[in-house]
C-alpha cells in the first residue's frame, strides 16, 4: 500500500452507490479532461501476493469506443489487473486514471458509480429470479412511500435494456431456462442498467456457440458505436483478433507488449504470450497407428438422445466428437461412462458385450472419463495430488487396506511422466494450475491403463503453453494403443488432432468425417444439421 | 493433525483452569481425585461412542439426527423385553445391533437412491423411533434390577469404566477403517466431492451406506451402555438430544460440517472437551443452569477460531 496515499479520492465515490452519480463525476472531472487523454489510464500498477508478485507495474489505458483485448496465459495476471479496475483488490502500487482525474477504488459499489462494470467467467446472476429482476438486482425502481418495487416499470426498463443488447427472452423467463448466450447478454444488459462506461469481458465465449458469439459481437460492436470501451479477455485468439482494436498482452505479471491493428495475428499474440515461437502447436502426426476396434457401440439409445447411435472405436485412434452446445456429446459419453445408464442397446469391449450400469461397471471395462468440469468432477480440490491420482486405482493396489506406499510410488511416476508441476505430492491440487489440474485428471486413468480414454474439453480454460503439451500427451497415449474419444468445442482442437470427427447436432449423429475432410466448413455444415455433402 | 493439537491444548487449559480454581479455593485438586476421573472416564466414553457415529456421517458429508432417538428405543425394548417377557437382557441386545444396522440401510437407501436430505431423512427417523418407544412402552419410564446386566455400565476393568475400554476398543476399530482402508479415504473423498469419487469409478452410495449403518449401529452399542448404566429408561426423556451433543462433540473436534474433514482422535477430544466442561462446572460450583450457556459459548469460539485460522492459512498458501 506504499503509494495508496498518493491517490486522491474521489469524493463522490463513498456517497456513489446511486448510478446518476457517475454523471457527477463526469463534470467534476471535465474541466481536467483534455481531447487527446484516453477515457481510463492504468500506471505503474503492482500487486503482490505471499509470495508472489502477481503484477509488476503494468500499464493500461483504454480510449471511447475502443475494445482492447487483454491477453496472457493463465496466471498471468489478467484477472488480477482487472479485479483491481473492478475494485476488488487494492493495487500495492499505481494509480488508476478516470476522466484525467486520480480515483481510488475501495470496492465493487465504487467502480460501478463510476461506470466500470466487469463481466465474469462464471456469470453472476440469480438463476430463479426472471430476466427483468436480474437485470436490476440491487436498485430495482421503487414506488410508493413503502417503497416496493415497481413491477411495471421494472419490466418497462429492462425491456429497454434488452432490446438494446438483443435479448429476445421475455422479461417475465427466469434465468435459469435461458440459453448461456442469452444469460450472457442478460448479464451485459446488468451492466447497461448502471450507466456503464467501462466494460470488461472475462472469457465471455467460452460457454457459447459459435452463433451465440457472433451475436455477442454485434451487441459488442453496437455498445462500441455508441461510445462503450471494453476490455476483451479471452483465450480464443481468432475472436480477440476479429473484435479487438489492439491488444495488451501479459505475462507472469509483466506487461510483455501491445500489439496494434495491423499486427494483430494469433501467431504474433502466441509468441508474446508464452516467449517463445510455438512452431508446431499440434503434435506431428505419426502414420496411422489404429489397430482393431477397441468399442463397439450399437444403436444405443441414451438419456438426451434423439436417435440411436452407433460407433466404433479402434485403438490406437483419436475420436473427435464435434457438435455446438445442447448437442447432445456430452449426454452420450455421460451414457459411454456409466453416469446415466443407456436405455437400450449394446456397448462391446474387444467385441465383449459389456453391460455398463453405472461409472464403476464402465471402470472396471476399461474405460476412463476426464470431464469438462474439472473442478467439480475431475479432481477433488482439497485433496492431495498423490490421493487424487490414486482415486480410481487405491482398491487395485491391496484392497481392502491402503497402500500408501505404492500410492505415492504411482503418484510419482506420473508426476514426472507427464510433468506436473507441484511442489510436492501432498500438495492440495486446488493450488496447482489449470493446466496441471488437468494433468492430474489425467494420471488418474492414465495409473489405470484403460482401453479407452474419454475427454470432455481436455483444454477448456487451459494456457496456450500447457495446451499444446496436453495435445502432445493425447497424441502419445493414442500411439501406446488407447482409444481416444474426444469431445471439443474448439474446431482446431478438433481438427489438429482427431483422426476421425464425428458430428452430432440435437441429439443425433450427423455423420463422421475422415482426417482429411475435417475442415471448420465441413465440421459446421452437419454440427448446424446441414447435409453431408 | 494441527487442529487436533489445537483441540488437546484448549483440552488442557480447560483442566488446567478447573485445577488452579479449585487449588486457590479449596487448597485440594478434586478434579484428579480417583473417583473423579473413572467418572469423567465413563462419561466420555458412553458420550464417545456415538460421537464416532456422528463424526462419521459427518465425514461422509452428511448428517444422522436419530442417534438420540435410536439410544432412547434401545433401552425401552430392552427393559420392555426383560420385564414383560423375562428375556435375556444380553440376548435382546445382541438382537437389537442387527435391527440398528437395517436402520442405517434405510437412511442410505433413502438418501442414495431417492435423493433425499440427510437431514430430512434422520429427522423423520428421530421422531418416528422416540414415537415407537413412548407408544409400546405407553410412556411410561420402566426399571430393570439386574445386577449382570448393569456391570457394562457401572463396572471397571483394571481400574477403567467398561464404556470407556468399549470406546477405546470401537476408537481402534473404525479409526483402522477411517485410515488404512479404501473405505476410509473414499469416505473423505465423498465428503470433499461427492461427484468427482462417482466421476472416479466409485459406487458411492455404497460407502455412505457404510457410514449410515456404523452410525446407526453405535448409537445401538451406546443405547445398550447407558441403559445398563441407569438401569432405568424413560420412554419420553431417555437420549432426547444426544445427537446435539454428538454432533458438538464432532465438530468441536474438528469435523467439517461440509463434510471430508475429521479425525477419530479428533472426535474423542472433541466428547472429552464437552465431558470436562460439564465437569469443572459443577466443580467449580457454577449453577447446573448455566452449564449449557457455558457449553454453547466455548462450541461457538472453539469453531470461530478454527475457521479465523483456516482462513488465515488458505491466504498463506493462495498463489
């Protein structure tokens, strides 16, 4: 906090919780503003943390009507910059410039007076509270001297907001029956509802289909036309090159170098994110390895399929299963794994009719799943690397008693096969990365040696660095004779990687396309329920 | 392990505060006195006993609230069964332990299969079996005189209250279950995250089955003891609100009520702290109608500054 008492207050700010105060402000600081300062300016900003010095006094500034992309690996300290703008956190040092003007910001309450709204990852709205309700949580428009809440205006005022960002809901939904798109924009019409200014957007893509995001966009360029500034965060550098002005790129806490208009190439963005020249992001390709079919499935029926399925799986090979949100992959690897049994219809392990009812039936045939939601069903957090990577394989060590020696003899090996990095093995895995979370999700099929390995996103909100290792690993695990099934949003994924693609579209299975075929255009013809050919 | 060292230490200057008051008032230190101590021993072990229960389900991020209701049936079947019919105390005990065990299967099965609130589920068990013993006994408290029968209850063997060789000797059994089997850690695991162990290949309901059923089983065992003990039951009275104490004593030994968190030797601390409190205030002299106010003020600062520490501690290790 060394140079906090620098920054001059801005008084409003603590009177501020009403949002016709950043009108307020605006005045107040228009006789310093002057026509070539940016709208926001952030110097010299420095945070630490025990230990760790998120931010190394990184600059920021952002102009009227500019979307800047911030990008940086994970840990790079994006979010840190930006819960500092959102005042969640105090810099250590810097100072944050509105309206050529000094202003500290003690927390969230400030920033929106001042017309800074921050879109999370996650999204922040009540699932049964209704659209309307969501929109204005907080300073809902009252009526009358007991002041209740004036439903018609509510809704008259949140209509407006919606028209404005496209939502095609009705004010009276609730939340929890939108479409992620839709929730999202409910959550930038919340931010609109405030007078907002300043808009910062975390990875607002990574749960949306691709036409979801092309709608997003066009609220964003509409917001832009009408003088909003955003911040763009994302890992999808294709959007922050389509979208963005200019980018900021960060990493380990440095602000490593922006790249304007004209240099705003995904391959310029990936150098400077992980200081080196990713010549070969997806593995080489050996010759084709695939054996014999290692799963069968036929004309399975399952929980959120509209029609049977059937597929094979040789080993050896790369699955890719393709398809938009609300396709229904998830549904049938769920039904693959035991997690929701199959209605009808027969799985076959090395042509071995396999009944699987449930996820330790599906285990014991050799059969392994790592799920998208890491966090909630991959690992268990606050348990130790060694005890996460034993979960599935402890009662084949010496049951019914626990081998804690062989526990961590597996648990090494692994740690070193794949390269986690952990301080030790006892170390809790929810203070480990992203990208070595996923690594430990891994090592627990891996101890196990299955037939097939399934992975829901095995990249979603993993660093560009981490991501291309995690590729290299699923390559070599195919070349050892598993069978990889592996479902992704992200067609490059897909395409860099799978040596067949199967597409599925509402429930059913579009048809499957070899490894020479798979194009983007191709892919998005039968995942948008277009034809084969 | 840290917290168990936590909880031992608030344990001795617990005894140590009731041992200088004492010094300074009455010059002696009652609270070492032989007879003192076996009793304090028989207390927390019959307290101990369904504390594992508790500390158990707990573990498995659940909670079993008939423990108390289950302790009160035991004893009026037993006492029903040896006064009416003239059956063998002993044999109607041993049958009552099986009975205990479907209990559990139950509240499993209703939890596992219909996903119902564990909460919910032992709620209604609680009123259901304190409805059973005030209906077949008509309400009305019964003594049993029977001299063997009372042994496991008032007896020592050399020198130690048989309830408290039963806890030490239940303490071995489910500690060994809890740490050097897979059980043990699926049951952590679950109580950490329920659907990462099914993700893993777990049947997991099978393991909370486990939880539900020693539980159910150890109020049995501690239903059994204490009736020997009074040698009296009283239908509306006998256990009401155990499981409140069982749980206190779980959580003022470390236990999470969010489940995965917890030692056996934590759990025993945890029966003794609230057993020694009971103790030093009527030691000390303060009114028996205080001993509660008392009670729930050390629980609530025991698990304040439990959590002041852990928050502490999550800061340090945050990147």
């Amino acid at each position: 906090m060394a140079d906090a008492t620098d920054l001059k207050s801005v008084g409003a700010t603590h009177e501020g919780s009403t949002p016709s105060s950043p009108t307020t402000i605006a005045k107040s600081m228009a006789i310093q503003e002057t026509q070539n300062q940016p709208l926001l300016t952030m110097r010299g900003i420095t945070k630490r943390f025990p230990g760790v010095l998120a931010l190394n006094g990184v600059d920021l500034s952002l102009d009227k009507s500019e979307i800047v992309g911030l990008i940086g690996e994970n840990g790079a300290g994006k979010s840190t910059l930006m819960k500092i703008l959102e005042g969640d956190y105090a810099a250590d040092e810097g100072k944050i410039i509105l309206d050529g003007g000094p202003v500290t910001l003690n927390d969230v309450q400030d920033s929106i007076a001042l017309g800074v709204a921050l879109i999370h990852q996650e999204l922040c709205l009540a699932p049964n509270l209704d659209v309307a309700s969501n929109i204005f949580l907080g300073h809902e428009p009252r009526a009358g001297f007991l002041s209740v809440v004036n439903k018609k205006k509510l809704n008259a005022d949140a209509a407006e907001l919606a028209k404005r960002v496209g939502i095609t809901a009705a004010m009276t939904d609730l939340v929890e029956n939108l479409s992620p798109g839709e929730q999202q924009l409910v959550e930038i019409a919340k931010a609109l509802s405030y007078d907002v200014r300043i808009l910062v957007l975390d990875e607002p893509t990574s749960s949306l289909s691709p036409g979801e995001a092309e709608k997003l966009f066009e609220v964003m360029r509409k917001l832009k036309s009408e003088g909003v500034a955003m911040v763009y965060i994302s890992h999808r550098l294709g959007e922050v090159e389509q979208m963005c002005d200019r980018a900021v790129v960060l990493r380990d806490g440095c602000r490593v170098g922006e790249l304007d208009k004209a240099n705003l190439k995904s391959s310029e963005m990936v150098k400077l994110m992980v200081g080196r020249d990713i010549s070969r992001f997806f593995p080489e390709h050996a010759e084709d390895t695939a054996g014999d079919v290692v799963l069968s499935v036929r004309d399975m029926d399952y929980a959120g399929g509209k029609e049977k399925v059937c597929f094979d799986l040789k080993a050896g090979e790369i699955l890719g299963i393709a398809g938009l949100v609300g396709s229904g992959r998830t549904e049938l690897i769920r039904a693959l794994f035991g997690v929701e049994s199959k209605h009808s219809g027969d799985i076959l392990l090395n042509d071995q009719k396999t009944e699987i009812r449930n996820t330790a039936d599906a285990v014991r045939a050799g059969i392994g799943l790592v799920p998208e939601d890491r966090k909630e069903l991959g690992v268990v957090l606050e348990m130790s690397v060694a005890e996460n990577i034993s979960l599935a394989g402890i009662n084949t060590y010496n049951p019914p008693f626990l081998d804690r020696k062989r526990e961590l003899e597996v648990a090494k090996e692994h740690v070193e096969a794949l390269e986690i990095k952990t301080p030790s093995l006892s170390q809790q895995v929810q203070y480990l990365s992203g990208g070595n979370q996923q690594k430990v999700a891994l090592s627990k099929w891996l101890s196990l040696n299955p037939k097939v390995l399934i992975l829901d996103e095995p990249t979603r909100g993993i660093d560009v660095g981490s991501k291309s290792e995690i590729y290299k690993l699923i390559r070599g695990l195919a070349e050892t004779g598993m069978g990889v099934i592996m479902v992704s949003s992200e067609m490059e994924e897909i395409i860099g990687l799978a040596d067949r693609v199967m597409v599925m579209h509402e429930g059913r299975c579009m048809g499957v396309i070899g490894r020479n075929e798979a194009s983007e255009e191709n892919i998005m013809r039968l995942a948008t329920g277009g034809d084969a050919k | 392990m840290k917290k168990v060292l936590g909880m031992a230490a608030l344990l001795a200057g617990l005894i140590a505060i009731i041992c200088i008051y004492q010094y300074t008032t009455t010059g002696a230190m009652a609270f070492f006195g032989p007879v003192n101590i076996s009793n304090l021993a028989q207390r927390i072990g019959m307290l101990g006993i369904y504390s594992i229960g508790a500390g158990i389900v707990i573990l498995s991020g659940g909670i079993d609230l008939s423990i108390g209701s289950v302790m009160g049936l035991t004893g009026v079947i037993i006492a029903l069964c040896a006064t009416k019919y003239g059956w063998s105390p002993w044999l109607v005990s041993l049958a009552i332990l099986p009975l205990c065990a479907l209990l559990g299967f139950w509240h499993s099965f209703l939890i596992g299969r219909f996903k119902l609130q564990p909460f919910i589920v032992t709620l209604s068990s609680l009123l259901l079996l304190r409805g059973l013993a005030r209906g077949i006994s008509g309400g009305k408290g019964i003594t049993l005189d029977n001299a063997s029968f009372a042994t496991i209850g008032n007896n020592s063997f050399l020198g130690i209250p048989i309830p408290f060789i039963i806890l030490i000797v239940l303490a071995l059994i489910v500690g060994f279950i809890m740490n050097y089997t897979v059980y043990g850690r699926y049951l952590y695991a679950i109580g950490r995250n329920e659907e990462a162990v099914r993700y893993s290949g777990i049947k997991v309901n099978k393991i909370k089955t486990l939880a539900y059923v020693l539980c159910a089983v150890l109020a049995g065992i501690a239903g059994i003891v204490e009736f020997s003990y009074t040698g009296d039951v009283q239908p509306a009275n006998s256990g009401l609100m155990y499981e409140m104490w069982a749980i206190a004593a779980a959580v003022l030994g470390g236990c999470s009520m969010r489940g995965g968190e917890g030692t056996m030797i934590g759990i025993i601390i945890g029966a003794a702290l609230i057993r020694v409190m009971d103790n030093g205030i009527n030691l000390m002299g303060i009114p028996s109608d205080w001993q509660w106010t008392v009670i729930g003020l050390v629980i609530i600062g025991g698990v304040i500054a439990d959590e002041a520490h852990k928050q502490r501690q999550a800061k340090k290790l945050k990147a």
